[in-house]
C-alpha cells in the first residue's frame, strides 16, 4: 500500500521505519524540507492547510494518517472524503482541546482531574475559588512537553499567570493539582475489525514538563491497574470507532487511575516497545492503518527508555554500552528539543549508570 502521513517528524520517520519492511510506500508532509522522515519517505514540503499541497500528499494513497494531533481537523475530514483516515478525524476532534477532551473522558467512565474552563481573567478568580490551590492553568489547544501552561500555588500567582497565558486562542482550563504518586500510559491499538492489543503499562518521569525516562513494564503497576487501565482504553476505543494506536495518560493517586490526556498517535512513552515488545506499536499502526493482523504487544523483558533532549553524546560512548539501543531523529539540536532516544532491555546496574553517566 501507499500510506500518507501527515507530519514529518520523528514519530513519522519511525512509521515509515515500520512499514518499509511489510512493503509499503509512505509519502509525508511538513512545512520543513528538513524534516527527519524525508530520510526515509517521500516528503512533500507544504502547509497542513495548503489543498494543493494535501492533494498531492494523497494522490495514488490508500490511507492517510498523522504524527502528530494538532493537524487541522478540517483538512483531515477533507481528506476522508478521498480516503481512509485513520485515526478518525473525531479522535482530533477531542484531543485538540483540552476541556473537550476532559468532558469525553469523563462521559464514558474515566476519572479525569476537576476542571473548568476560563474564558476572562473573572472566570479564573471564580474556578479558583471552586478548585481551591494549588491548581494547573493550561492553554485549551496546542500546549505540548510542559509549553502553555502554569503552576499556581497562591493567589498572588494569578495575574502573571494570567498575563502569560490569558490572550491564548481557545480559551484557558484551570485543572485542581492532582497529587500523584507516580505517571504512567497505557499505549493500545485497534484494528479495523475492533481487535484491540494493549502494551504493559508504562512508568514515566518527566522533567520541565518533557518525558525524560520510560520504564516498560512498569515497576510500580500493578496487574490491577493494568486491568482498569485496559478497561477505559477499550471503552475510548469503541466509542471513537478507532483504528490505529491510542495512547492515555494517567496519574496514579491513592491507588487508582486519573486520566491527564489522550493522544491519537504513536507515542513517546512507547518508544521502547520497537526493541522491547513482539511488535512495536509502530508496526502495529501500521498494522491496524492497513487491515492487517494485529502483533503481539508481549514485553521481550523489562526496558528502559531514556529520551535525549537538546543535544547528544557521541554516538559510540552510547552504542558501547552493552545492550544499548539508540534511535537519533535526523533533528538539530535545540534546548528542550528531542532529538532521539536510547533503550535498554534487561539492563544491568552498570549499563544504566554508564547511561546516566552520559545524558544525565
């Protein structure tokens, strides 16, 4: 098949990794002509708005998908008259806007943090009131890796706040602090006939708002969590007739689930999964975006993901690590910027820390 992806950043790069190998041909677009898939996919270089430029991205394509959920909802339900879309437009839908994507959540039975959105700073004096301190103001759309968003722990945090956040299009949401004991995602995919696979649990850590490090399975998730996880995950599925791999992020609090976000796409925290699952969920996208059989998402063993942000070591200090996997995604470096990855399987003590030693 020829598969179109909308995006051309490192997630499409590793799509178009994953369908190399079961024959495909992918063709991307991105407004950059840097863009890392076009190392590895046909890049047309254009506007996520432009129709000429979406025209040309699906011409001779049998389906489309997207790297990333801040494409314009409009070009995706265009391009669904042409094709198949997969995620379903609707999944962009609900992700791109933050109190949308709460009230979805909890509407099918997932447990989300208490919110409410902020049209003017006197809506965020009365949600402040009703949440109490300390709470999470957020843009509604487009805020990513911590960006658009700010901590208030006393009143005296409003106004700066306020003065930062408050001309962002869309509209605001104050989210009450959730006090969490850890943070972890369950990754999943769904294939066109419904058949529905779920990855272990994921245990993260983030530093500046940035996914820093992924353990896969979680160490500190247990089979019942798993089993609630999976349960919501299945529930979101259908109710979005999904196709192609979801994933959720939740808060672990006082032992249960709290639901932070969804993202309809491949994602960081499942990075590992390429060398530690059966079948990574890329090739499982892959998979389930063209009607074949679903892989097994069984852990190989227990890994570590560590993302590299901002820069990297030399490649070779990393790659004599033993059992070292690196992934680096044709990126600049840039503070705050991921430009690649490393995974470990099984490590030992000496190969994390001779890890650490190098990217901190």
């Amino acid at each position: 098949m020829r598969i179109a992806i909308l995006g051309g950043g490192q997630l499409a790069r590793m799509l178009a990794l994953a369908a190399i190998p079961l024959g495909h041909r992918v063709r991307v677009l991105d407004p950059s002509p840097d863009a890392g898939a076009g190392h590895c996919a046909e890049l047309i270089v254009g506007e996520y708005d432009d129709p000429a430029a979406l025209d040309r991205l699906v011409s001779g394509c049998d389906v489309l998908t997207y790297e990333f959920e801040n494409v314009p909802v409009a070009a995706a339900q265009r391009l669904a008259l042409r094709l198949p879309v997969s995620p379903p437009p609707a999944a962009l839908a609900v992700s791109q806007d933050r109190v949308t994507e709460k009230t979805f959540l909890q509407s099918h039975g997932c447990a989300t943090a208490p919110f409410a959105a902020i049209a003017d700073r006197a809506g965020l004096q009365r949600a402040v009131v009703e949440l109490g301190l300390p709470a999470v103001l957020k843009t509604r759309r487009l805020g990513y890796d911590g960006k658009g968003q700010a901590v208030l722990r006393q009143a005296t945090d409003l106004d700066a706040a306020w003065a930062a956040l408050g001309n962002a299009p869309g509209g605001l949401i104050l989210e009450g602090f959730v006090d969490f004991e850890r943070e972890c995602s369950l990754v999943a995919a769904r294939g066109r006939d419904g058949a529905v696979v779920c990855y272990p649990l994921a245990e993260n850590t983030h530093r500046g708002g940035i996914l820093s490090t992924s353990l896969l399975p979680g160490p500190g998730l247990s089979a019942a969590l798993q089993s609630e996880a999976e349960r919501v995950m299945g529930t979101i599925l259908a109710a979005l007739d999904y196709v192609g791999v979801l994933c959720i992020e939740f808060f672990v609090a006082d032992g249960r689930l709290i639901a932070n976000e969804m993202a309809p796409r491949v994602h960081n925290s499942g990075h590992g999964t390429i060398e530690g699952c059966v079948t990574s969920q890329f090739a499982n996208h892959i998979r389930a975006i063209t009607g074949a059989p679903l892989g097994s998402p069984a852990a190989r063993g227990a890994s570590v993901m560590r993302n590299l942000i901002g820069a990297w070591p030399d490649p070779a200090r990393i790659l004599a690590i033993p059992g070292a996997h690196l992934h680096l995604y044709g990126k600049q470096p840039r503070a705050g910027r991921k430009v690649g990855h490393v995974t470990l399987i099984d490590p030992d003590p000496a190969a994390l820390a001779a890890l650490d030693a190098l990217i901190g």
